[in-house]
C-alpha cells in the first residue's frame, strides 16, 4: 500500500500528543490547530479530536465537499464538536470515549461527596491554622442522592453512591428502567441531600441548575457538577450559596475554562473549586490513545464503531 | 421503690452530658470528675465512662472492697480505662460502645482515602491561590489495601474500602476466615497502596508502626491512622514521609491529645492531621446515650450484656 492509499488522520492536537505508533505504516497522520483545522479537513478521512478543549471543530466543519466520514473525540462530552454544520452531517459519524471516564469520575464524585459529609476542607483549613477543633461530621449512609443524567457516568456514579449507603436516583431525559424522567427532577431534587449534575450539556440541559432549581433544594443539601459548566446557571449557585439555599457546592467544570485568577468562583464561601480533572487518572492519556487504536482498527476493516453519537440528541443514547 | 434500693450511677462525665431520662425513678445517677472519682468509685454499682478521653480510670480503680460490677465506657477503644488495677477485678465486667462507630469510621476512611488518591487537598491549596492547576489523579479501583485491626471497625472500613473496588486484606492478633495473621504483616504491607490502622491499643500493637514498618511499605504507599495514636510511633512518621518512603499519611489520633500549636505535626508535609473525629457524626453522643440505657436495662433485668471486653486481650473478642 503506498502512501497515497492508506487513510489520512488529521488529529486536532495538544500537548502531550496522542501514542499513534501502533498505526504506523496503516495511516498518514497530520495534526492541526484551531488555525489550520479548517484549510486541513478536506484532505482527511479522519477527525481525532485530541484537543477536546478546542471549539475549532464547531467552527471549521465544512458544508459539503470533502471532509473526514469519521470523527472521533477524546473526551465524553461531545458539545464543543457539534456545531450545525457537523450535526447536519449525515454522511458523517461522530464517536467518544465512552468507557474511559466512567469509573474515575465516580471515584471523584465519591470523593467530594465523603469530603464534604467528613468536613475535611475545614480540617484542612484548621490544620494551616494549627487549631485542633473537634466537630460532628455527617453520615453518609442513609441519606439520599439525586444524580442528574443516566449516561454511563452518571450511572457510574449512581453505583458508587449507592455503595457508600446512599439511596440513589437517576434522573435522564425519559424515563426507563432505574432512570426516572424529567418531570420528577424538582420532586426528587427537594428531598435529596446531595445532588449530583453529570448531564451531557445539550439545548435541554443547558442551564438546568438556576435559581429556581436550587430554591427547591434543602438547605442542608450539597451540590456538585462533574459534567459541564453550562449545566449551571453560576450566578444563580453563587446566590444560593451567600443566602444559604443550599449547604454547599463543588465544581469541576465551569461555564469558562480555565478559571482566571481573579475570577469570583474562587472565593465564594462554601464553593469548592477544581480544575476540570474529575476524569483523568494517571494514564488516562494512553488509554484514550489505544481506545482510538482499537476503534481506528474496527473503522479499517469497515466494522460498525461503537460509542457513535447521536448527533441530533448530544450523546451516545440507549444502554 | 426506694432511693436507696435503686441501683447507684456514677458517671465521669463530660460536657454534654448523657441523656439519661429513661433511667429517672429507676437509677440513683452521681456524677464524677477525675479528681472524685475515686472517692464515688465504692458507693456505685455501675460506672459509665462518658468522658472517653480521660484516664483517670485506670488510676481510681479501688483495690478491693465496694466498687461497680459494672464499667461501661461510650468509647470503641477500652485503652484509657484498662489499668492493672480493673484488668485483674475479676468481679467487674466491662462493656463497650461496640455498634455505634463503625460506620461513621469507614466512611471516614473512605473518605481520607478517596481525598488523597484525588489530590483534594492540594485542589484546596491551588483555590486559596486562585491558581487552575490540572493534574492526574489515582485511581483507587483495582489498588491493594491492607486494614490492621479486624474487629468489628476494621471489618466495616475493608468492606466500604471493597466497595470502593480496592483489593483488601485484614489482619489481626490471629488468623480466621477472611482475616490475615500477624505473620502475614509484613508481606502484605509491602503490597498495598492504602494501609489502614484501626487496631486497639495494646501491648501487641503498641508502636507497631515503626520506622521498620514504614520502611516495607512502598513509596506510593498511603497511611491512616483511625485507631489509636500510640499504634505510630510518631517521630518515625515523620521521617519516613520527610525521606518519602511513602507517598502521604492521614493522622485522626495521636499519642498525646488534643496537639498543641506548637505542635511539629501540623506542619509535616504529606500529613493530614484532623481532631480525632472520625467515629463522631451528627447525633454520636444521643445514639451513645441510648445504647447504655439499652444495656441499663439488659442488666437490670439480670441479662447477659453484649459487647463484653475481654480484660486482658483489651478489646471485645470474637465475632
């Protein structure tokens, strides 16, 4: 096979670059930035969105002619991809990395929750300030957790909450199965203690926690978002934190990423920041990178692809 | 019946008191501090230690003559009480609070666990920075624990620690079912990325984390200290994470309590301190009240009490 015929990969990229070795010989790979994306895409027959910070394919997605029938991106998420020209794209399938965040980002959502039922960012505080200071910390078992979107994470999430002892509800766009439908939100968000937002951000999420939704919340209950800051209304959690609607929040995604350093979020009393990380264990790089080697192997031998997106919904729907 | 037909309660209390309602009409209930408790000791039937951090127990205890057949102490651990004098009283049975802690303990666990492998506290230092600082957490499914202890607090911390999906290994004063010997120790101490101490204090497990023992663990190895200080002999771990020969600890007892300011232990890198406050949620001291005025009753009716310490071994033995 000469060079000519072997498949083009253009990888939307940043650093550290994707492990593609296992493809040498099989693909030509080119990389791209936000700046070069649009000029590079027709000549590829693959997307990899390495870079799922990036908007760059919202914006450089081609109306026609040639164009990569394969997109795939490292991330769970799919929003920053789908702009109208790529949803509109019906000879074009998009896919994630379903199974690679899953476990991790409840492992972290476990985390916030326990830290914050044990108070140890106070006991941290306390310890800077050497001040021994015994309080009652809250249980965690027996009390009830409400998980915002049935995706895998959030189901993933669901198992572990329902491990620590928490009853645990799912809520997802319909009901089905484990999942109660939209219209029990505010019904199960007014008894829970600790709500969890791991939504995909898509037109019926976007904003789905604003000041009513978090009027409707005990006053002892704690919120965190690991799914995207978007979901969000910020203002509207600030508020409810200074009037103490609610006990406490933790975010790891925001509306604007990164966080600069004087934006307000930082301080905000009972607000626990951090940087967008809830999924990434220590090589989660790699195994986004081989998981691309896998599907790239399927996509070769003209196999169907898993974790395909509905591009019109913003998830990869069913299960 | 009269006063003086009622059985006498003496109880070394501390702020907040126990309620002890029910027993009205029914006890004849004294109240005693260190420095009268042995003056009281002879005219009480049964003694309720409520002030768990004093030793003053161990140094009142009559040699002979009137004295409670009866100590109950609303603490896990029996250390503080068990002097020569109590241990060798063959006419007085001692009882625990077996039942209320081990729950609150394992989430507490789990939660120091589950911080450390997520870089919590380090997220809370970048916030009072204002810095966004991405970085790869651990993962803590498919990791090794090993939990030293394994009564009934210890069991409850590897069952939410399996639920977590870590490997778990116990080890105790002898090997069972599903509970490692001492002689295992060492090897599993050198596997395992989590090690737990929730032993009770006794001659066998007095400073038995010593230089030579942080020494096995690996350098990624993470240590927690829930049980009883003086299971660490301190200024061991100290050097150990200064040379890091493990990676953190997470201390919430120590030898000598409360730490002062000066302190040197607030301020080793790697050290989580927090208050001894791991067993203690939210309505701890009203389910420790109710669990004597349960086994009140059990013993005036001439019943068999549960949670009897076995004197010499310094724990309730079995199960």
């Amino acid at each position: 096979m000469t060079s000519s015929q072997r498949p083009r990969l253009l990888v939307l990229d940043t650093e550290p670059r994707p492990r593609l070795g296992r493809l040498t010989g099989r693909a030509t790979v080119e990389y791209a930035d936000a700046s070069t994306l649009a000029e590079r895409l027709p000549y590829a027959d693959v997307l990899l969105v390495w870079d799922f910070a990036s908007l760059a394919v919202r914006d450089a997605w081609p109306r026609g002619g040639p164009r990569p029938r394969w997109v795939h991106t490292a991330s769970a998420g799919v929003d920053h991809l789908l702009g109208p020209g790529l949803v509109a794209d019906e000879e074009t399938v998009v896919t994630n990395a379903r199974g690679i965040f899953e476990a991790p980002i409840a492992e972290y959502v476990a985390a916030l929750v326990l830290s914050m039922a044990k108070d140890l960012p106070r006991s941290w505080e306390l310890q800077g300030r050497r001040e021994w200071r015994h309080r009652e910390a809250l249980r965690v078992s027996g009390g009830r957790a409400c998980v915002v979107g049935s995706g895998p994470i959030g189901r993933a999430i669901a198992r572990y909450l329902k491990a620590l002892g928490l009853h645990t509800a799912v809520v997802g766009r319909a009901a089905r199965a484990g999942v109660h439908g939209p219209g029990e939100l505010d019904r199960l968000l007014a008894r829970a203690d600790w709500v969890i937002a791991a939504a995909p951000l898509t037109e019926a999420t976007y904003g789905m926690f604003d000041a009513r939704r978090f009027g409707v919340m005990q006053p002892s209950a704690w919120f965190v978002n690991v799914g995207r800051g978007q979901l969000v209304v910020e203002d509207a959690l600030v508020e409810a934190l200074r009037k103490r609607w609610i006990a406490g929040a933790a975010l790891d995604v925001f509306d604007r990423e990164p966080l600069g350093p004087d934006d307000p979020l930082w301080e905000v009393p009972g607000l626990i920041v951090s940087p967008h990380m809830s999924g990434d264990t220590v090589g989660w790089r790699d195994e986004l990178g081989a998981q691309f080697v896998e599907l790239f192997e399927l996509w070769e031998a003209g196999k169907p692809l898993p974790n395909v997106v509905d591009k019109q919904r913003g998830y990869v729907p069913g299960h």
